[in-house]
C-alpha cells in the first residue's frame, strides 16, 4: 500500500471477488516502474495498490469467458482503450478517456487482482508464450511504452540517439534503439553506475551529465548534434538542457517530463530555424504491446539483464526505497507466491 515514496507498507486486505466476464489472476512478478515512485503524480490518489507491470496465473474465470482458463499463465494491461472514440481510431489510443480511466483492482503489488470484463473484452489479457519466463513479462509493459515513444518520434536507422538519463526507461530505449538498427547511441546520466549499466547494454559512448555534454557530444559524433534526443529523466534540467543537443532537422521526445508545476522554457526562433521538433509519449496502446511481446518472445529485444533486484513480497518498502533513491539498482521486481 503506496502511503508516500517513504512510507510503503505491507497490508492485508481480502481477496478480491469477481463477477461476470471477470477473471481472478495470481500474481507471479510485478515491476517497479518509474511512474511508481513519480511522488507528485502518485500522492494524490494515496493510499493507493500501485503495480501494473504484472505477470501472473489465472486461478478463476468469470461467467461467460470462453477465450481464458484457470492457469493460464498471463500478461495484464492495467488500461485498455475503448477502440472507438476518435483519438482510437487516429492511432491515439492513449489519449482515449476509457484508457485513463480503467485499471484492475487493487494494483499489480497485490497478491491476487481481479480483472475487470472491460479488460478482458478489450484485448487487455495478454497469454504468455510458454519460453517466457513470468519476471521476463515484467518487461512487456515498459518495453511497449518505448516502443510507442520511438513510432512516434520515426527513429530511422543510422540516426544518431542521445537517451538523456539512463535509468530503467532510458536503457530500454538503449536496447530497442540498437535493435532497430540505429547509428551511434549515447547515453547520459549523472551517476557512473548507470552510465555503466548504458554501456554494457548497447551505448557506444556515456557521457556524465555534470560534464560539458555539448562539447563532448560534437567530439563523439564527428562535429554534429543527435539526430533523435529521448529525455527519460524527470529533472527540469534535462528537459532544457536536451534542446541544446538536437541536430538541424531533428526531435526531440520527452518520454519523461517534469512536475506540473514547473516550465521548460522553449528557444522557439532557433526550433523555428532549424527546423527542429518537440514531442511527447505516454503510454502504451494495444499495438505495441503486441509489437514487445513479438520482440521479447522472438529474442530481438533481450531486458532481463537489466534485473538487479528480486525481491519478496514482504520486502516492499525496500523497493520503493532502491527505486526513487536511485541507488545501485535499474530493475526491482517482486516475485510474488513463489512457495505458494
């Protein structure tokens, strides 16, 4: 139970009951995601169950479902778009108000959820491929949000790619981006643990962000910016301090943003000159999730190395702890039941 980023505590609530065209899903492992321990987003809606990259086994199916059966081993998307609204139907399924406002109950770091009929009928039950081990699946959520985040922004190969912030997000965008055939990739980050991480993980050069990235990012590219600039840190330092490094012709993409009460302000006559883009993503739609489950599954895209922490279900509150310190650690995850 999420009370604040310091105060997660473990609690006993009942199973929850399910009712027709629901499903009742065990949980096997949950990711921490950034978003988890993203305060000024999360501590409105505290006391709160976070947890929505989750895997796990189906223990009982509702009346009327046909397609699912008691131990199916399953992949669940936390939200589903309704997939007729406009913002559907022009390739915009996370801007669609159904998507913001479904989830299963209580959340993903919960011992059984239940999945709500919308989910079930919406194409947000997901069965894993038997290769695909259940903390593997942890991966699919992440990796389809990544790969929204670099449909959108029409990562070419060859490009060069700075990620800015090489946390959990950034390295995956690390990972897809070499995958799809990239150029040079570089990765910043502030701390040499994660610069580290980044470059055993696919960058070909890590810069730390305290230095004069500017300066060595034209030494390391023969003189020239970053074709595509992907911000994944939340600091309002990245956000401005990005649009310093992106090439005449290029995007920047914020996959991260800073808090709702800060501004980044915008050169907008050297963007107009240079012919320059700004873009965001959020989320992830039904499309690619089903674009990461085809790149995890087929080995194109490999995460689990990016795993640093299993935890137990009781070690919550340390989790919480390793992911918003941003300590010695990329992937926490919980592994939950596993002598049950």
């Amino acid at each position: 139970m999420y009370y604040n980023n310091s105060d997660v505590r473990v609690e006993e609530m009942p199973v929850p009951k399910i009712g027709p065209g629901e499903l009742l899903v065990k949980v096997r492992a949950t990711g921490i995601c950034g978003s988890d321990v993203m305060e000024w987003y999360r501590i409105k809606k505290a006391p709160k169950v976070l947890g929505h990259e989750m895997t796990g086994e189906i223990v009982e199916v509702g009346e009327g479902i046909e397609k699912y059966k008691v131990g199916d081993r399953v992949f669940v998307s936390h939200h589903v778009p309704c997939n007729i609204c406009e913002y559907c139907l022009n390739g915009y399924q996370t801007a669609c108000e159904t998507l913001h406002s479904t989830n299963y109950d209580p959340g993903g770091f919960a011992e059984y959820i239940r999945i709500p009929r919308i989910n079930v009928e919406n194409n947000g039950v997901y069965l894993l491929p038997d290769a695909m081990s259940y903390e593997e699946g942890t991966f699919i959520e992440p990796l389809a949000c990544v790969i929204r985040g670099q449909k959108l922004a029409q990562l070419k190969p060859g490009q060069t790619v700075m990620v800015v912030g090489s946390g959990i997000s950034g390295l995956i965008h690390i990972s897809l981006a070499r995958a799809l055939g990239a150029g040079k990739i570089i990765a910043t980050d502030i701390t040499e643990y994660r610069l580290d991480a980044a470059k055993r993980l696919g960058a070909d050069v890590v810069i730390n962000a305290k230095d004069n990235v500017q300066k060595l990012l034209h030494d390391a590219n023969d003189g020239k910016l970053a074709d595509l600039v992907i911000v994944c840190s939340g600091a309002l330092s990245a956000s401005v301090e990005a649009l310093k490094y992106v090439e005449r012709g290029g995007t920047v993409l914020y996959f991260a943003v800073p808090g709702p009460e800060e501004t980044v302000p915008v050169p907008m006559n050297d963007l107009w000159r240079n012919e320059i883009k700004l873009m965001t993503s959020y989320g992830a739609g039904p499309f690619d999730l089903d674009e990461a489950m085809d790149l995890l599954s087929s080995r194109k895209v490999v995460l689990n190395d990016m795993i640093t922490h299993r935890l137990d279900f009781d070690e919550g509150p340390r989790g919480f702890e390793l992911v918003a310190g941003a300590q010695d650690s990329i992937k926490v995850i919980f592994e939950l039941n596993k002598s049950k």
